[in-house]
C-alpha cells in the first residue's frame, strides 16, 4: 500500500474522497426542469394576491413595515376615540344614532326644535319640549362604522289642515 | 485529352463548438430561458456539491441550490461581467448557503446513504480504511460519517475553503475570488482548517 505517512497527504485523500457523494440517480438530468417549474411558480404566487405582494414588500423593506403599523395603529385609535365621542354626543341628542344624522323637522315646529337646539347646546337643561318626548325610549346606537338601527321619535304635532 | 476528375473535398464534420458563458449570459439577459438552462447544466453539479458539502444534507442541499439559480436569474440583469458567471453564481450560493447556515440551528441530518459505490474501489479510501490503526475495524461510511463530523465542527469560513480547495478542487485565486478575500487569506483559513481536521481525526490519521 503507498499510503502517505503525512497527516495532511492523508486528510487531503480524505477529504478528495467525499467527491464520491452524490445525489440519487437522474438528480441532475432533472434540476433545470425544477428549477424551471420552481420558478414560475414562484413567479404565479408572487403576484397572486395584494396580501402576499404587501408580505413581500414589507419583508424587504422592514422600516416601511413599522411605519405602516404606526399609522395603522394611531388611525385605528383615533377612530375608537371618535366614536366615543359620538356615544357620548349621540345619548344627548334627541335624534338616534348621533347628531350627525339629522332630520328636519316639520314646518310649524320651530319653536320646539329651538327648545330642542338650547337642550343640545347645554344638555343639563331639564326643559324639554313636550313634543319631542317620544313614545319609547330612543336607545344610542354602538355602531360607529355600520348602519344603525334608526327609531325616529314619535312627534306630538298639533294636526293642520 | 486528359479527363480532369474533380476531387470534391471531404465533407467537414460538423463540430458544434461549446457556447462561450458570456454569449450565453448575453443571450439569457435578454429573457432566453434555455441560454440559462444551459448555464444551469453546465454549474449545477459544482455548486451542489459545494453545498452539500456545506450543509452534509441531501435536502437542504437541493433548496438552496435551486434559490441560488433562481436568485442569479432574477439578478442576471445587474451582472455586468467583471467576474466569469461560474465566480458570480458560486458567489451568491455560498453567501445564500452561508446564511442559512447561521440560521440553522444544530438541525442537522446527515444524508450520507447516497455514497457511491465506486468510492469503495478507491485506492485511497481502501488505504486509510485497511491500515493498521486505533479503528482498524472502520468501515468506509464511518469514516465518511466522521469525517462529516469533522467537517461540521468547523466555522462555516473555514469549511467553505476546505471544500472548495480540497474537495472541489479550486485554485487559491479563484477561491479568492468567490470569497472576496486575498490569497493570503485563503492559505491561513485553509491551513488552519486542516489543523482542526487533523486534530479531530487524530485517531483515523495517524
């Protein structure tokens, strides 16, 4: 046998040896094809919907996903504090759902609809005109951003002809 | 009258002459699927072996293979040939191959089952396996397996240069160049390897 005395010639025909560590059979014949196949694949999924193209832009771009996050979260706590504002505005107001769906009130009523207004200006005011008390109670609404259940309040009004 | 026979000249054999890489780049540029096909087949089996010498795994091995012609497809427009294509895609293998490796945390199988048969024929291996030593008894795939070991017991720098040197085959410069790294460097990485090698196969070495 010629083998090498020297360690390092010894660990050198070693390490050639692992040259015979192959893949199974017919590995190589196929890899461009799937690699071909893998990469219209991923081509196919890249674009395939908005979320996965967001995933893959904020995945590079770690800063801009930050940022967003922020804004997303200081809108979505804005919007939580309007609306309880609203809650609070719409329990006061003669009109359910909130002030910001008005009505307008019938001609002839104007002098109730001041009343109405001074009530909603200072809402410690216990004078009520008669007319706006409604027959049942009118509950605020909790949507903020759906449709409420709208209950108009049964108006009193003298009948005209 | 002397009747003149027009010797035809043989007919020339048709040798089509390999396509050199950068035409092949060029034309692959230009969204030519199968220029790069055939980029592809002329560096798969070098860089898979790279790999898998890197990672001792079959699967992981096929992964970044394929992510790393994926990726130099993807990048193939920004290559602007300052580098041959084989230092360039070597280059984004071995750092994509690296990285995973820093990320892969002690998840580690050996796939070492796909050793060829000639390997048992050769005079090396039949050398080292039938010498008289501490493991006498060593059959190849133990010594394969410990070699493996070995192998994974050093840094990932150190582990590129043995594999590229000593198992590839690659010169100090061309290694300097996937690296991006002197020649100077390259010799200590690989001298220093070599020692922790020897240290940790003492006992099949000696």
């Amino acid at each position: 046998m010629n083998q090498p005395k020297d360690p390092t010639e010894k660990l050198k025909n070693l390490l050639a040896c692992k040259r015979y560590e192959q893949p199974p059979p017919g590995y190589f014949s196929r890899f461009p094809e799937r690699l071909r196949a893998r990469l219209e694949a991923e081509e196919f999924v890249e674009y395939s919907s908005l979320w996965q193209w967001l995933v893959n832009k904020f995945d590079a771009k770690p800063v801009v996903a930050c940022v967003y996050g922020i804004a997303l979260s200081t809108l979505l706590l804005a919007g939580f504090n309007l609306s309880q504002v609203f809650d609070t505005e719409s329990a006061v107001s003669p009109v359910a759902g909130g002030p910001w769906m008005g009505w307008t009130p019938p001609t002839g009523l104007m002098d109730n609809v001041e009343l109405a207004r001074n009530r909603y200006r200072n809402p410690s005011s216990s004078v009520l005109p008669v007319a706006f008390l409604p027959v049942n109670s009118v509950s605020s609404s909790r949507f903020v951003f759906g449709t409420p259940i709208q209950r108009q309040p049964a108006l009193f009004a003298p009948f005209q002809d | 009258m002397t009747e003149t026979v027009l010797e035809q000249p043989p007919p020339k054999k048709q040798t089509v002459a390999p396509i050199d890489d950068r035409a092949l780049v060029r034309t692959a540029q230009n969204g030519d699927f199968e220029a790069y096909d055939e980029l592809v087949r002329r560096y798969q089996e070098r860089v898979y072996a790279t790999l898998y010498h890197m990672t001792s795994n079959h699967e992981d091995a096929n992964d970044l293979a394929q992510e790393a012609f994926i990726k130099g497809f993807r990048a193939l427009k920004s290559f602007k040939g300052d580098s041959s294509f084989f230092t360039w895609i070597y280059r984004i293998a071995v750092n994509r191959t690296i990285n995973f490796l820093k990320k892969r945390n002690k998840r580690i199988h050996m796939s070492l089952n796909d050793l060829e048969f000639n390997a048992e024929h050769d005079p090396d291996l039949i050398a080292l396996t039938s010498e008289k030593n501490p493991r006498r008894d060593l059959n190849l795939v133990e010594l394969q397996e410990k070699l493996n070991e070995a192998m994974l017991k050093l840094s990932h720098i150190h582990r590129l240069v043995v594999t590229l040197h000593d198992v590839q085959g690659l010169s100090h410069d061309e290694i300097s160049k996937i690296m991006d790294c002197n020649t100077g460097t390259v010799r200590s990485r690989l001298f220093y390897a070599r020692q922790q090698l020897q240290a940790y196969l003492s006992d099949y070495l000696t």
